[in-house]
C-alpha cells in the first residue's frame, strides 16, 4: 500500500511542476510577445499580465521600468529632430533672401570700372555668396528629404529607365569633366515600387558625386535583383574618408564645390523608400551601391 501512496504522491507532484512549468513558459511567451509588439510601434502600452506567478510578474515590472525609460528618451529625441529640422529650415529661408540681394549688389559693382585688385575682391566675394547660396538651397532640401515620413508617392518604377534618362541629363557635364560612363543594364526590366522624384534626385545625387571625386572614368551597373553600382577611380580618396561621405557636411579636398550634404540626402531618400546605400574604396575605385530590394 505504501509503495501505491508514494507513487500516487509523486505523480501529483510531477503534474503539479508541470503545470507550473507550462503557466511559466506560457507567461515567457505572453512577455515575448508583448514586448515585440510594444518595440516595434509607437504605443503608451506597458507589459500586462493575467498570471499570478511573482517570478513573472516581477520580470514584467522590470521590463516596464526600462520601456518607460526607452519611451521618454524616444520622445526627447523625436522632439529635439523635430525642432532641429524647423530650425534648418527656418535658417536657410532666412539666408536666401540676404544672399540673393548680395548678389544683386555684386553684379552691379562688376558693371563699374573697377583695379585690379577690386576684381579680384569682387570675384572672391561672389565665389563665397555662391557657395552659401548653395549651402543655404541644400540645407532646405535636406530638412525637406530628411523631413519625409508618408509624404512618398510609391508606384511601379522602371529602374533601367531611370538610370539610363540620369546618365542622359548628366552626360554633357560628365563629358565637359572628361569622364565618359560605361552603363551596364539587364535585359529584364527591373520594377520596384519607388518614388519617382525622390529616385531622380538619389541618381542625380550620386552622379553629381561622381564628377567631384572621379580620377576620369565612370562604371554604372544595374543588376536583376535591383542592386545599382556606380564605380570610379578615386585616387584622392581613402577608406575614412570614403567611410564618412554620407556623414552631413562632410566634405573632402577633392569635391570640388561640395556642400557635404548631396550623399546624405540620397541616403535619407533611399532609407525612406525601403533601400540602402553604402561606399566602399577598394583597389583605388570608389564604390557606391544602391540597392531597392524586391
């Protein structure tokens, strides 16, 4: 008899720690989705749980300690880029009107006799309007790109028409610069839902990138799965200084007229409309892949 009741309690024991078990994992789970869920979209939501286990209940509170935390510095930062895109914006309207009114006075006093050495102030003068004029328009379009949440009219883009209509604009210049492009394009169309503007400018962006820093040659690359390259010779380039060309304003000796700030629009448009893009110098060359997954 004594053996059965020893049995008997043992197996409702083991019934009872399995059932613990299974109302714990069940609880891990229910924790696991939670906090999925609230990582992955804005909510005020905390971890909640219907289980009565302290172990549980305690790791839940622990978590909701530090998703409190996670949620205010979100804000505090989403707030201060808020305030720091308005201010890039409020600045540059600023500048435009000033700058183009010193231009106007600078084309006037270039129409007077002037010495020598006038000139030359004047033509100094005028070289740094038109580059903070420039740094000014590109200050705008960035806060405006960098600015963009559900502003992208999405469609089907044919990325083989799209490169080859951005070589066509620039090829004039690319040819003043002594570069002549080699495009590579599939057989297959490539179709990716994009938008159309946006994507004009990333290309625009990334050819005007090739003129400043290409030793003379140019490779364009569109591969099937949508991944686009553009390589080049960059003799003045090396692996920190290519590591930091999406950086805002960072600019090299060997841009020429470079404003620091065309990469990192092209890298806030292609992030909004689900691609990436990355630089790598290798053997010389300096490469710049764009990719718009399927």
């Amino acid at each position: 008899m004594l053996p059965w009741l020893i049995c008997a309690a043992v197996s409702a024991l083991a019934l009872v720690l399995l059932l613990r078990l299974y109302l714990l994992q069940k609880s891990l789970d229910d924790i696991t989705g939670q906090l999925g869920e609230r990582l992955g979209s804005d909510t005020n939501n905390l971890l909640f749980l219907s289980t009565r286990d302290p172990h549980a209940r305690k790791l839940a509170a622990e978590l909701n300690v530090h998703l409190r935390e996670l949620r205010r510095q979100r804000q505090r930062y989403e707030n201060g880029d808020r305030e720091l895109k308005e201010t890039v914006t409020n600045v540059s309207h600023d500048l435009r009107t000033p700058l183009t009114a010193i231009c106007g006075y600078l084309e006037l006093l270039e129409q007077g006799g002037k010495t020598p050495d006038q000139e030359r102030y004047l033509a100094l003068i005028s070289e740094r309007a038109e580059a903070m004029k420039s740094l000014s328009e590109e200050l705008l379009r960035y806060s405006v790109a960098a600015g963009l949440e559900d502003g992208l009219d999405l469609e089907p883009v044919d990325l083989n028409g799209a490169v080859e209509e951005a070589v066509a604009c620039f090829y004039g210049a690319l040819v003043e610069g002594g570069i002549t492009p080699q495009v590579s394009l599939p057989e297959l169309r490539v179709v990716r839902e994009l938008d159309r503007a946006a994507l004009s400018r990333v290309l625009g962006n990334l050819l005007s990138n090739a003129l400043k820093y290409s030793g003379g040659d140019l490779d364009v690359d569109l591969a099937p799965d949508g991944t686009l390259t553009l390589s080049n010779a960059a003799p003045g380039l090396d692996e920190i200084q290519v590591g930091r060309l999406f950086d805002r304003f960072y600019t090299v000796e060997t841009g020429r007229g470079s404003t620091g700030l065309g990469l990192s629009i092209a890298k806030a448009l292609t992030q909004r409309m689900g691609g990436t893009i990355t630089a790598r110098h290798e053997g010389g060359r300096l490469y710049v892949t764009l990719r718009f997954p399927q």
